[in-house]
C-alpha cells in the first residue's frame, strides 16, 4: 500500500499557523516551527496580562481616588472605610471616574462621607 504524506491538511495547518504568526519578525512569522514557538508563547503572555488587567486597573483606580483625596486631607483607606460606614455603594472604578471627570460631584461624595 501507498504512504499517504496528509499533505493538503499538512499545508494547511502551516497555512493557519503562519496566517496567526504574521508579523512578527524574522522567521517567527516565515518558518513553521519558529511560528507554532511564538504563537505558543504569546498565547501564554495573552492570558496571564488578561489575568493582571485587572490587578492594574485597580491599581490605577486606587492612585487617581488618592489623588483627589489628597486636596481634603484624607487618606485612601480612610476613605473607603467612610464610605463603608454610610452605606454609600460606589465601587473603587465609580470612584475614579467621578474625581477624574468631574471633581465637583466627587467633593460632594467626600462631604457626605465626612457628614
């Protein structure tokens, strides 16, 4: 019986890796094996920063809400304690949108918590 090579999937599946890999550079987007390498690696990275997005964005949050504090003298964690005591359910996110976009409305939040 006849070998059988499997050379139009063959072709295809390095058609597919190759369409994924394009470019990148040197032979990570030409040679197959390079390609699948590269590919590989950068599936991990995609999902562990999918994973620290959101680690960063609280981050971030947290900064720019301490930032605005800081013109009323309080402290970030007092704050959010404030906030926890007067039942007031604004999410860190809320938060840092409010004092970033319009820091009159924000001076309001932090005069009810005070209150």
């Amino acid at each position: 019986m006849a070998r059988v090579k499997g050379g139009l999937m063959a072709q295809k599946r390095k058609r597919n890796i190759l369409a994924e890999a394009k470019g990148y550079r040197f032979g990570r987007s030409k040679k197959k094996a390079q390609a699948r390498e590269a590919i590989y690696h950068a599936q991990l990275h995609a999902f562990a920063h999918r994973k620290d997005k959101k680690n960063d964005f609280r981050r971030l949050w947290t900064v720019r809400i301490n930032a605005a504090l800081m013109a009323h003298g309080i402290k970030y964690s007092r704050f959010i304690k404030m906030l926890k005591d007067k039942n007031i359910e604004l999410d860190r996110k809320v938060l840092a949108t409010i004092a970033v976009e319009s820091p009159e409305a924000f001076d309001r939040v932090v005069e009810q918590t005070k209150a």
